[in-house]
C-alpha cells in the first residue's frame, strides 16, 4: 500500500551545513580570509617600507599610501558593473585573485616600477574580486532568511582572521627578515585562497545560479507586458528610488566612519613605529603587529554579535541605528587616544605604552562590527536586483573615500600637533554620529520595508 504521506510534495531541506549555514559560506569564508591574508599582510607594513625603504617623506608616503588603498575600494564599482554585464560573480571573483597574485609577486622585485606596477594589479584585482564575493554571500540566502545578517557577520570574521594572520606572518617577514620576502609571503596567501575557491565551486551552484536567475528576470523584467506600469525615471520603481536614497545616506556616514578606522594603516600605523613602545612584559615585537588587534578583537566579537542579532530577534536595533552607533565608537576611540598624544606633546621623544593603541582598537572594533557586516549586508537587500553588482561597488567606494581621508592625514603626523589632529578627526565622528541618531526613523522609512 502506498504511503500517502510519501507521495506529498516535501519542502527543500535547509542548507545548514556550516554551524547553522549554507555550506557554500565555508567556501568564501577561507576564500577571503586568504585573500584578506594578502591585502592586509601588505598594508601592514606598505606605508613603513616607504618611509624606511623607499625614503619617501610623510606626506608623500600618505599620498601614496591614500590613492592605492582608495583606488583598490574604487575599483570595486567597475568590478561589479563587469559581474553585473559580462562576467558573472563567480568569474569576476576567480580573474580577480589571479591578478591579486601576480600583483603580490611582482612587488617582491626590488626595482621602484615594480612597485607602482604590482600596486596597480592589486587594485585591478580586488576590484574585480572584492564587491562579487560579497555577492555571492548574500545569494547563499534567499531574502527573507533570518540567518542572513549572522552569515555576514560570520563571512566579516573569516576577512579579520585573515586580516590577523597577515600583519603577524607577512608584517614579521617584512620587517625582521627582508621587505620584499613579505610582499611574496602576501602573493602566496591569495594563491592559497584561489585554490581554496576552485575546490569549493560545488557549494557555490545554488548562490551562482540564484544570481543567474536574477540578472535574467531583471532583463526581463521591462518587456513583461503583464507588469504594473510602476517605472520611473531611470527605470526604477518609486520604492527602489527610497531604497536608493537609504543607501546614499548609509554611503556618507560610512565613509566618515571609513576616514577614521582606515587611519589604523597610516596615521596609526606611524604612531605605532614612532611613538609607541613595541615591546610587552619584555617581548619586543614589529610595530607591524599593532595592525593585528584589530582583527583578533573582531574574531573574539563577531560571534557574539552574530548570536546577538539573531538572539534579539524582532528587538534588534535598526540598520541606521546600528550606524549611529558605529560612528560614536569610533569618535569615542580617538579621543581615548588624546591622553597619550597630550603626554608626547609635553615630553618628547618619550614611547607610550602599546596599551593606548589597544584599547584604541577595542573601541573601534565595538563600532566596525555595529557598522561593516551589517551595511554590507543591507546594501545586498536595499539595490535593485540588475545593479546589485554596481551597488556593492558603491559600499566598497565609501571605503575607497575613507582610505583617502587616511592617507591625506598621515601627512600630518609629523607637522600638526598629536593632540590637535586625533581631536579634529573625533569631533568629526561624534559630529556625524549625532546626525545620525536624528535621522534613524527618516531613514527607517526610506528602506521601504527592508529590515
């Protein structure tokens, strides 16, 4: 007799399979973490090898330093128009290492082209790699899934572990061993991550055919002669022009949130190496390893932000919420580190104790993970579907602005009082935080119903 239970349509079973997620997150979660393992290993030391290597002055030092970390953010914009029309994520994503990697190696070459030259192929790349592998993440959900926000949140520590394990090994190389050894170790950090993404494309089908489906509707979507005439201006509905404007709001204060966190490889960076002790209970340590705290206050923090969001349920905080608070950390952060800039100011030539710097990153990273994992995640719910790429991009060029206003302030550091400039950069931040606050609920509504 034929069960007739059986014979009823069952439900698509749950992709759980990492702690709770798509197993496809597993994927991109070292995928990035490698490619993160690269970027950051370098930048934790690419402004110093200028200073001590190349010569340059500070101020040149930070130019160059703000153009590259600006231009490599920038680039994400045309490497989602590139996903979006041509490519595809998953493509984007795996040309993109590649040149990342090559970018990496030919900066182990001694002569000064080489270092303009692998500058440019590590903005080329990450471009192109950088906004689709947030794509992809955010297509492993459908949605309405709740797990979304502590999928990114999860996806954001696999980026810090990486952004720890760089500093400590490449930076240690960079600065103990021989420079151009360190730019090599980045290089075979993101061929470790391309292969890490090669073996793990199976995992990926779902969230590579979703988008498939999506770009397909979203061409179809204007000859549908059964459709609503709901166009506007520009082709999109009035309900996605609100959602856009949410997003040109969240856009500003993320890149002045940007401006002040990005200091940690410039201005920061340099406080670190000239004025701050690299040595603790005896231990001496590159002032390279500064850029590691970060990244481990974010792997000790984002599970528990993870569970939080899900733990509170229909009592989380809002997005612009979320927001406000960032940028008051993040100000908090700056004027915590006017009690050492004052103590240089009266006695120079004096080191401070690295727990300043510390405590500085903590604070930060109470703001970065209120603010990153979650814009990330709203900015793949807020863009209409046949820009998503392009808008990732957008999220990616606040970054780009932040890293400019970085690069812009390090060239201060040795003529502007301590004091002075951490104080103007707090004032900024708290500043916008304040405005922020004010405009929770008017930005509420422009989300046009996305939580």
């Amino acid at each position: 007799m034929a069960d007739p239970i059986g014979d009823r349509p069952r439900p698509a079973k749950l992709d759980a399979g990492f702690f709770g997620h798509p197993r496809g997150l597993s994927t991109l979660f070292f995928t990035e973490m490698w490619e993160r393992f690269s970027y950051y290993g370098m930048r934790a030391f690419l402004i110093l090898y200028m200073v001590h290597v190349l010569g340059f002055d500070d101020k040149r030092a930070g130019s160059v330093y703000g153009t590259y970390t600006a231009s490599a953010w920038a680039a994400a914009i045309f490497g989602g128009i590139i996903a979006d029309r041509w490519l595809g994520q998953y493509k984007s994503v795996l040309i993109g290492g590649i040149i990342i990697a090559l970018g990496h190696f030919t900066l182990a070459f001694h002569a000064l082209p080489f270092f303009y030259t692998g500058l440019s192929l590590i903005v080329i790349g990450t471009g192109l790699l950088k906004p689709n592998v947030s794509g992809i993440v955010g297509s492993l959900y459908d949605t309405q899934d709740a797990r979304r926000d502590a999928g990114f949140s999860i996806f954001y520590m696999g980026i810090n572990l990486g952004a720890a394990l760089g500093p400590f090994i490449a930076g240690y190389l960079a600065q103990r061993v021989d420079w151009h050894l360190g730019f090599a170790c980045a290089g075979v950090g993101m061929t470790l991550g391309l292969i890490q993404y090669v073996a793990g494309r199976r995992h990926l089908q779902p969230a590579i055919e979703r988008l498939a489906q999506q770009r397909a509707a979203a061409r179809a979507a204007p000859v549908a002669s059964s459709a609503p005439a709901e166009h506007t201006v520009g082709g999109f509905t009035k309900v996605e022009w609100k959602r856009l404007a949410a997003m040109a709001v969240f856009f500003v204060f993320a890149a002045i949130f940007w401006g002040a966190y990005e200091q940690a490889g410039s201005t920061l960076n340099l406080f670190g190496d000239r004025y701050t002790r690299t040595s603790i209970l005896g231990v001496s340590f590159p002032s390279s390893w500064f850029l590691t705290v970060q990244a481990i206050f974010v792997i000790i923090l984002a599970p528990a932000f993870a569970w939080l969001w899900v733990r509170l349920g229909k009592r989380e905080p809002s997005t612009p919420a979320k927001f406000a608070v960032g940028l008051l950390m993040i100000g908090l952060s700056f004027l915590f580190l006017l009690l050492p800039a004052n103590s240089i100011q009266d006695s120079p030539g004096i080191r401070v104790s690295p727990f300043w710097l510390i405590g500085c990153y903590f604070i930060q990273e109470l703001g970065e993970l209120s603010l990153s994992p979650v814009g990330l995640s709203v900015f793949t719910k807020l863009a209409p579907v046949k820009i998503v790429g392009m808008m990732l991009g957008v999220w990616f060029l606040a970054d780009s602005v932040g890293n400019k206003a970085a690069g812009f302030a390090a060239g201060f550091i040795s003529s502007a009082p301590l004091p002075q400039l951490f104080g103007v950069i707090a004032a900024v931040c708290l500043g916008a935080s304040a405005v922020a606050f004010l405009m929770i609920k008017p930005v509420r509504g422009l989300m046009g119903g996305v939580h």
